[in-house]
C-alpha cells in the first residue's frame, strides 16, 4: 500500500506537467497562471509547517490551527488569482466581441 506521504509526493509530478503544459500553450491568462505556480507555493509551505506541526506539537499539521490557516492563505491567495485571471480574461473577449 502506498503511503499518503508518498502519494502526495507522486502528485507533484502530474501538476508540474499540467504546469508545463499550460504555459507551453499560451491559453492560461497571466494571472491565472501565477495562480497555479502559487499553489506550488502553498505546497512548499505545507511541507515544513507539516513537519513542524509533527515535531513540536506531536500532531498533523491539520490539528494545528494556527499553522494550517497559515498554510491554507497561500492556497486561497493562488485560487483568488486563478479566479481573478480567468474573470480578467472573459471580460476582455466580452469587449473584444462587443466592439
């Protein structure tokens, strides 16, 4: 059986080439696209705050409020920017088409 540490770990690579992918295409709007190199922020983040949460308090990082909100601004400031990229981007085809 695969641990959850080593599934999560697997996961990264599968996103780096959706990353990879994205930016190739030159479909993602800019702001978006920080968005998603964001959430690997959040990611390198969660990973010490993880270990630090384990090593000091004894528990997972989720049962440590203080840490997991901390970790969890990082996800929520990427999906802001992923929102507000895409929202960007159909208001200007909106007023492309309308002119």
């Amino acid at each position: 059986m695969i641990s959850k540490e080593t599934l999560f770990a697997l996961s990264l690579f599968p996103y780096l080439g959706f990353l990879w992918y994205l930016k190739r295409s030159n479909l993602c709007p800019p702001l978006a696209m920080y968005g998603f190199y964001g959430t690997l922020v959040f990611v390198a983040v969660t990973i010490p705050a993880g270990i630090y949460a384990q090593l000091h308090y004894g528990e997972t990082l989720a049962n440590v409020d203080w840490l997991h909100g901390g970790a969890e601004v990082f996800l929520t400031l990427s999906n802001i920017l992923v929102v507000l990229g895409f929202a960007q981007a159909i208001k200007q085809l909106k007023n492309t088409s309308n002119s």
